[in-house]
C-alpha cells in the first residue's frame, strides 16, 4: 500500500487532513511516526514556495511520499499580515497565544477592532518519482478582537465566517467541509485518486 507522510509537526493540523485524506487508498503517516526529525527551513515568499520546501525536504528525510500545506492568515488592514508568517508572527519559537496576542496588538496600533481577512493554504504533494502537485482553498471572514470558542487552532478563535460564529466553534467535520485547508484537501484528493487509479 502506498504510504503519505503528512508533513507537519503539528497533531491539530494532522488530525484535520488525516480524516479527509482516509478516503484514499493509502497508508496515512505523519512525521511523529519518524522520531526527531529537523525542521525544514520556510525562507519561501508565498505560500506555494514553503508548501513545496517542506514536501521536498520531508520526501528527502522519509524516502516516502509528502504532502505538505503552507497556510494562513492575511489580514487586509495589516496589508496581508501575518500572511507567510502566520506561525511565527509574534518570533521563530512562537504560539498561538503568542502570535494571536500579536494581532490583537497591530489591531490595536492602528485603532480598529475588526478587519476583513482571509485564510488561505496551498498543499503541496511530492512522491518519490519527481511527481509535484499543487491545490489551493481560501475562506473569506473577518478578523474580531473578542475570541469565541474552545476548538480549532492557530487564529481560529478571532476568525469569524459568515454567520458569526468562529472556526474555533465549529465541529472538526463544519470546519474541514468550508476551511481553507479542506478545500484545498479535497481537491488534493481528487488529484491523487486519478494519480494512484
């Protein structure tokens, strides 16, 4: 059976895209199953570029097929921030306390309590024999400075959609049929599927 390391350190993040990727007809890996392996170095300037980076990088250390995302948020009155740096926003070692105490920060700088924002993640897939793919899903919402909700991750408790409530109160199952990152997995699947059959 084909094995797909899911290239994140992240077990939120894995436990979203392991339940979406069950589908196919693969083993479903992730890099705890690898020990202490070295993180990969996202010096890329757009979302694409780091998804690719940490794919390749994880391929090369596993010997085993990657599929990597690079996501985040981008927040139109910081003009795209965190964007790129959405993990690491508030400093390299930073969390999401830390990182979400910075948005609420650059809000505050600039006096305003809410902003249109949107997550955005690219997935990247690497396999073995050179194969690359690409997917992209985004999700338009606004950026609030009061949090709702105990799930999720990330900013997911400042990210509210469409009906007022935030990913952070939505049901893993809710969130991965609209987020960004379960858009961009179901089309990744959709890719896989024609690619394995």
């Amino acid at each position: 059976m084909k094995k797909i390391v899911i290239a994140s350190k992240n077990p939120d993040k894995v436990k979203e895209m392991r339940l979406v990727l069950s589908s196919l007809p693969t083993e479903i890996l992730s890099l705890a199953d690898f020990g202490d392996l070295p993180d990969a170095v996202e010096d890329g300037l757009t979302f694409e570029a780091n998804a690719l980076i940490k794919a390749r990088f994880f391929r090369d250390c596993t010997g085993l097929a990657c599929l990597a995302d690079d996501s985040g948020l981008e927040v139109n009155v910081l003009c795209g921030l965190p964007g790129v740096h959405s993990a690491r926003f508030a400093g390299y070692h930073a969390d999401d306390l830390t990182n979400n105490q910075k948005l609420l920060d650059e809000l505050s700088k600039r006096g305003v309590d809410n902003s249109a924002a949107d997550y955005r993640c690219v997935l990247a897939f690497v396999d073995t024999d050179g194969t690359e793919l690409l997917t992209e899903g985004k999700i338009g919402g606004k950026i609030k400075t009061v949090p709702q909700g105990n799930g999720g991750f990330g900013y997911d408790p400042y990210f509210y959609i469409d009906d007022n409530r935030t990913m952070a109160q939505l049901a893993t199952d809710e969130k991965n049929l609209i987020s960004h990152r379960g858009k961009a997995l179901r089309e990744m699947v959709l890719k896989l599927k024609e690619k394995f059959s």
